[in-house]
C-alpha cells in the first residue's frame, strides 16, 4: 500500500468514525427528544388537541444531532489518531497521516514511519477500529420514547382535563329521550329486535347517569343505535308509515303541551317571556305542521307587538290546528270539538266542562296503569311513560288551575262528552280526579286527554294480534265510529 | 555509518542498545527499570542524577556502564574541600627543554565521556558550579581558554537524600541540566540474594565494551529523527504547563504544593527521551505512552516544592502523577 493507499484508508476510518458518531449522538439525543416529545404529548392531550403531534421532537431531535455531526467535515488526522488509540497502534497511523497531510519534510525515519504505517494500515477494519457504541442514556431515551409513543395513542379523552361538555351530556340525554319515544312508537318492530335496542338503550342511559363514562361516546353509541333503529324502520316500510305516523302524533303532543303552557304562562302574565319561547319553538319545530308553525309565529309576533287579544286568538287558531291534527279524543273521554280546544286555550284560567259524550273506550285489554298497579317493573313504552310523567305534570298544573269546587260554577263546558266505558282508563284521569266508575260522565277536559287517548288507542292496536296489513282497517274503523264523525 | 540503510542502523541500535542493557543487568541485580532509564538517558546525551542511600549500588552502575562502553571514564569524589579547579584542570608552570618556563594546562577529571560525580552535594556550590558550563555547553574554560570537552560527555551525578549535614543541596539551575533524576530503590528480596551471592564470591563478572563513542553518537543522532507527531508533541507541553500553579490546567495539588513549575527544558528532557524510548521499543514515531514512560525521571527534580508540600513530604513523583491524570490524551480537533 503506498501512501495514497494510507490516505485512503484514512477517509474509510474517518466516514466510519463519523457513522459512528452520528449514530452516537443521535441516540443520545433521543433521551432530551423523548423529555421534551412527552411534555408536547402530555400539553397537547391536556389541552384536547391531537396528542400525536408532540411526537415531532422524538425524531427531529435524533436526526437533527446525526445531521449536524454529519455535516462536519473529514479530518483524516484525527481519526488516524483515534483509530491508533482504539488498536493500540501507538500513534503510527496518526502520526504517518499528519506527515502525508502536512508535507512536512520527509527524513529517513519519516519515510520508513509511511511505509510501516502503510503497512499496518492495510489490516485495519474500519468496524474494529470505531465500534459502533451507544450512550448510557440511549436505555433511557427509548424507555421514554416507548411511553412517549403509547401515551400519544392513547385516545384524546384519556389525556385532556376537560370532563365532557355539559352540552355532550344534555344533548345525550335528550337523544336518549327522543329514541325512547321513537322506540316506544315504532311498534311494528319484531318483539326480539324490539327488546334488543331497548336493552341497549337502557344501558346507554345507565352509561349517562355514570360521571366516569365519557358521554361523547354515549352519545356516538346513541346515534349508532338510532341509525340501527332508523334501519329496522326502512327495512319494513308498511311498518315505517305507521311508526311515522306515530312519532309525527307525538310531535303533536308535543306542541299541544307548549300550547298549553304558552296559554297558561300568558293568562298569568300578558308580558310572560316563557309564553314567547314556547311560541318560538312551536314556530321553529319543523316536526309541527304549517299550520301550527304559522299561528305560534303570528302569536308571537303580536306579543312582540303587544297585541294580546290577537296573540290570543293565534294562540287559539294554534290549538285548533293542533287538536285538527290529532283528529280525536281520548277513548272513553270522548270526542271534543276544535271550537271546545279553541275555548280552553283561549281560557285556561275559567272553568270548562266536558260536553255531553258517549264514546267508548274500550278495545284496550289492559292498560299501562293496570300493569304499573299489578306490581310489573319491567320497562314500558313510550306511552306508558310520557302518560304517567305529563299526566302528573298536568294533573297538578290543572288542579291549581281549575280547583275542584269550581266544577259547579256555572261555565262553559269543555270537558269531553261521554260517559266512562269499561276500557282502560287513562292514568291522568285517574291521578288528577280519581279514578272514574263505569257509567260515570266524562270528567276529564278533551285538551287533555284527546293526545293521550289516541295513543292508548293505537298502542291497543299494536298489542292486538293484528297483521300489519290489516291495522290500517282496524285503526279506520275505530275512527269511523268516533262520535264526532 | 549515516550512509548505511536505515534498518541497519536501526537493527545496530537495538542490537547495542539490547547488549548494554545485558551487561549493565549482569553486574547490576535488579534495578532493571534504573538501568533502562540510565540507557535512555545515555543514548539522548543527558546527564543523570542518581538519588539513593548508600550502598544501593549507584556507583557500582556507572562504573559498569563505563567500563561496557569504550570510553574514558573519571570519578569525582565530591567533598567539601574540594575546588573548581580540581575538576576542570589547572594551568601548571613547566620549564621547557629550552629552559624556559611556559604554562600547561592539565585537563582536569571533566575532561572524559562518562564522569561519575560522586556525592555531588557534598561540594560547595562554588564546586559544583564547575560542572554547569560543562554540563550544558561541554566545554570548559579555563584561564580564559575555552576547551571541547570529548564527546559523548555524560556526568552521572549520585547524591545521598538522607545526610543533609555537610552538604550543599544543588542549586535548582544546575538541577534542571540533568536530564533524568533517577531514584535507586532498596532491592526486592529476591534481588537482594543475587546481590548478596553476586558480590561476595570469586568469581566477579566481567564486563565487556560493547558499544564506542562513535556507535553512541550514531544512536542518539537516529534517535533525534524519530518523528514526533503535532498531538505527542502537544501533549508534553500540556504537561510541562500543568506543572505550574499559575496555569488552569494545573491540578490541585499543583497549585497546591508546587511554587515552581517545570522549565521548557523539562519539556524537551520529555521529548529527547521519549523519542530514544520510542527507537528501543521498534517504532518510527513518539506515542503519548513514550512521554508518560519518562514523565517521573524527567519532572521530578523540576518541580520546586511550596514549603506547604515540603512540610506535608508529599513526594514529587506524586505530583507527576496528578499531572499525569490532570492531562487528556487530545487528538488534533
């Protein structure tokens, strides 16, 4: 090997000695890299952001430290002295490539110190002469990284400090409600599918009242069982018109129940700011019909305008649009006519009485409040609940309202017409009055009972063993009967 | 013998080098490392200052080294009385065999190769400031004529460490010419029996010349061309600038217990044999463990001690030794 050959050999030490090192101090920069990755990834998830991001330092560190030692320039000397040290070659090769690299003046000795140079050169390994080694902290830079890397795949909610919204909770809370209702009201379902999605829905509200679950997973999981739900329904359209029909009753409740409190809160107070939210989102329902939207718009805007008399008769309009929807009273109560809603809403501080009725209501086996008094816990349905809660909520509304011993003041009769049958009684009736004898007159106002009584109506006839195709007869041959007709 | 190859003075080297160390051992029992440091220091053109307490055999070295070289040899018995002139010569008025009366110079005992100054602290300063222009310059002078003193010339000084009454302690000038201070130990047991079996019989052995004046100068000019790298280099003079108590590279206890560091003749004390120590050990070139090898014999004397180390005795070679771990092996950046 002549001297170039040694010169040579001294590049392939250096790149070797710079692999080396790069490597070295890349490792070594994976610990501070991993400290400050795993404060990112800690900042980042407390604060609710993407905690995979703070991952960035734990590779630009290593790379940013194996760059710059790459970037530094070749020193053949000193890496000839290195590899002299780690050989034990007694600085031969560094002192035979500072001679080559400097052009020093070359004596006898100088001359045969190349050569022997040259010659030892020939079998050093670059591998042997720079071993690849790692620092004492590498152990600790990837234990750090390793818990970096898996807190970051951690989901967000496990790292941030904000508990769910508020909002989360009553917005699940609410989907909750709405698929209890529409589980309640799509009772074309098949029994076993029925009870499936009812247990899920149990066990999603139970999730809720439970702070430690993370509510926007509920409410994922409710959405999820509200498609499944939505599905059931598309799967069996003769099923959906029904179950259609009774989510869109129930929306009518819904705005019977706002007409009522509008009504009430404005007889109390012409300049009562609930009277105008409810109007608002009776407008703003898109579950209410045209007609219904538009007179709670117009109520409104004669409240805005302070015109009572005609936010009243809106209100009214409102309510005979509502009890035109429904097209019914309550089974056993009898049938009440849209001029006797119009009356009680635009009274609902006098009396009303029951017009003379004799509807019966009686093609229910067995009412949810026979069932509740049987002693049964099991989970009802939708009926069963929304009865049982506004009946009560109205019962008390209606009897500060409407006391007992005004039933023999000489007023306007609303109450429904008819006479008490030997079908179900709606609980309300019971709750707010006691419960009515067969035979006994109608006692109950038709504004109250006329929602409740056609779905006690229809839930009678999702109970019947009836085939689905044959409901619609039943259900039309019920209402031709109805009195009013 | 400049002109022959390279590897044959390099084998003539070791092959010399190897047959004093042969003869010095067969006479000298033990001291192996005291007669390798003694070669070094012979071959590098250094004097030597033998340290040790009587009877330990250091005149016995020299006289052996003088009588394995081919070289004049004189032994100076230092002693109180005794007067600069007795040891560079004197002018002597002779008559002439014309009958007239002329000056003559008698040389005087410095006038050889090799001289065994024997108990030189025992000598007034005045005495032993004879030896300075003789040590550093080689020559004498004389009644105002400077004289060549013989080349090689080498001064193998020995001095008792214990009897301090009646003597003169060297002065710390002519202390840094000696190239090597060298310590002679008591021998180990072991040694100690050759010794006794050695040295009491009949049959003493013998010594013979094994190397010249010429051979000597011819090694110590191949030993001058040793190459010594920038780092080796760099490396001494971080060491002789450690040896300050001023310098921040200076260990603690330097600047503890040294008032004097070494001067930039320790650093080339640390180079000159280094480079032989490299020739005998079969390489071209100085390393960093040819300085560390002669760091001790060539520091030691020349780091004056506060009176804070006097007083704790702390021992130079102990101050060496901080040195020696106080200073990184760098390579060049």
């Amino acid at each position: 090997m002549d001297e170039m050959g040694l010169l040579e050999k001294a590049r392939q030490l250096a790149a070797r000695d710079r692999q080396v090192r790069a490597l070295h101090v890349a490792a070594g920069a994976l610990c501070p890299g991993a400290i400050l990755a795993l404060g990112l990834v800690l900042l980042l998830g407390w604060s609710g952001q993407p905690a995979w991001q703070g991952l960035a330092p734990l590779a630009l560190f290593p790379a940013g430290a194996a760059l710059a030692e790459f970037l530094r320039p070749l020193n053949p000397v000193r890496v000839a002295y290195l590899a002299d040290r780690n050989l034990g070659l007694q600085e031969r090769l560094g002192t035979a490539v500072e001679w080559l690299v400097s052009q020093r003046p070359r004596n006898v000795m100088a001359q045969v110190l190349l050569r022997d140079a040259a010659t030892r050169a020939r079998q050093v390994q670059p591998r042997a002469a720079f071993p690849q080694h790692w620092p004492t902290r590498f152990r600790t830079g990837l234990l750090l990284a390793g818990l970096t890397i898996a807190l970051a795949g951690l989901p967000a909610e496990q790292l941030s400090w904000q508990r769910p919204d508020a909002e989360v909770l009553v917005a699940a809370r609410g989907q909750a409600r709405d698929l209890r209702r529409d589980l309640g009201l799509a009772r074309h379902l098949q029994a076993a599918r029925r009870e499936e999605l009812q247990a899920r829905l149990e066990a999603l509200e139970k999730a809720l009242e439970d702070p430690e679950v993370d509510a926007r997973n509920v409410l994922e999981r409710l959405t999820a069982l509200s498609e499944d739900l939505q599905t059931g329904l598309d799967v069996a359209p003769e099923q959906d018109a029904a179950g259609r029909a009774l989510a869109g009753r129930g929306a009518q409740t819904e705005a019977a129940r706002r007409l009522r409190e509008a009504a009430r809160a404005l007889a109390q107070d012409p300049d009562s700011e609930e009277a105008r939210t409810l109007l608002r989102q009776m407008a703003g329902d898109p579950r209410s019909s045209e007609e219904v939207r538009g007179a709670a718009a117009d109520g409104l805007e004669a409240l805005e305008e302070g015109d009572l008399e005609r936010a009243e008769q809106a209100l009214a309009r409102a309510g005979d649009e509502t009890l035109g929807d429904s097209g019914s009273n309550a089974p056993g109560e009898g049938p009440g006519s849209a001029g006797e809603g119009r009356q009680a809403l635009a009274n609902p501080g006098q009396e009303v009485r029951p017009g003379p009725g004799n509807g019966q209501a009686d093609f229910g086996r067995q009412t949810t409040l026979e069932r509740q008094e049987a002693g049964e816990t099991e989970p009802r349905d939708f009926v069963l609940d929304r009865q049982s809660q506004r009946t009560a909520d109205w019962s008390e509304e209606y009897r500060r309202l409407h006391p007992p011993r005004r039933d023999h003041l000489p007023t306007a009769d609303a109450r429904a017409p008819g006479r008490v049958g030997r079908g179900p009684t709606l609980p309300g009736t019971g709750q707010a009055l006691g419960r009515p004898r067969v035979g006994d007159p109608a006692r109950s106002p038709t504004q109250e009972t006329f929602l409740e009584a056609r779905e006690s109506a229809e839930s009678a006839v999702a109970r019947e063993d009836i085939p689905v195709t044959r409901r619609d007869l039943v259900r039309n041959y019920f209402e031709g009967i109805d009195p009013r007709l | 013998m400049s002109d022959t190859p390279l590897t044959d003075r390099v084998r003539i080297f070791e092959e010399t080098f190897g047959r004093l160390r042969r003869e010095l051992t067969r006479v000298v029992v033990g001291q192996s490392d005291l007669v390798e440091h003694v070669l070094l220091a012979l071959v590098a053109g250094g004097h030597v200052l033998l340290e040790g307490l009587p009877g330990l055999g250091k005149t016995l070295l020299v006289r052996t080294l003088s009588q394995a070289l081919d070289l004049s040899f004189s032994r100076i018995q230092f002693t109180p009385d005794l007067m600069p002139a007795d040891i560079s010569g004197t002018m002597l008025v002779e008559e002439t065999s014309e009958g007239r009366r002329a000056f003559r110079f008698s040389p005087g005992p410095v006038f050889a190769n090799l001289i065994l100054a024997d108990e030189i602290n025992r000598a007034t300063p005045k005495t032993q400031s004879a030896l300075l222009e003789a040590m550093q310059e080689g020559r004498v002078t004389v009644a105002g004529e400077a004289r060549d003193l013989p080349q090689p010339f080498l001064v193998m000084a020995t001095q008792n460490p214990i009897e301090m009454e009646g003597t003169y302690p060297l002065p710390e000038a002519q202390v840094d010419r000696f190239l090597f201070k060298l310590r002679v130990g008591f021998p180990d047991p072991e040694d100690l029996v050759g010794i006794l079996d050695q040295t009491t019989g009949n049959h003493l052995p013998r010594v013979e010349a094994v190397c010249d004046a010429p051979t000597l100068l011819e090694m110590g000019r191949l030993a001058r061309e040793v190459v010594a790298g920038s780092a080796v280099l760099a490396y001494a003079a971080r060491l002789v600038l450690a040896t300050h108590p001023d310098r921040p590279e200076a260990p603690d206890a330097i600047r503890r217990y040294v008032r004097y560091g070494s001067s930039p003749r320790g650093g080339q004390a640390l180079v000159r044999a280094a480079r032989v120590r490299a020739m005998v050990s079969g390489r071209y070139n100085v390393a960093f463990e040819d300085i560390q090898a002669v760091a001790r014999p060539c520091l030691r004397h020349r780091l004056i001690r506060s009176f804070e180390g006097e007083a704790e005795g702390l021992e130079p070679d102990q101050l060496v030794d901080d040195v020696l771990q106080a200073v990184p092996l760098e390579v060049p950046a």
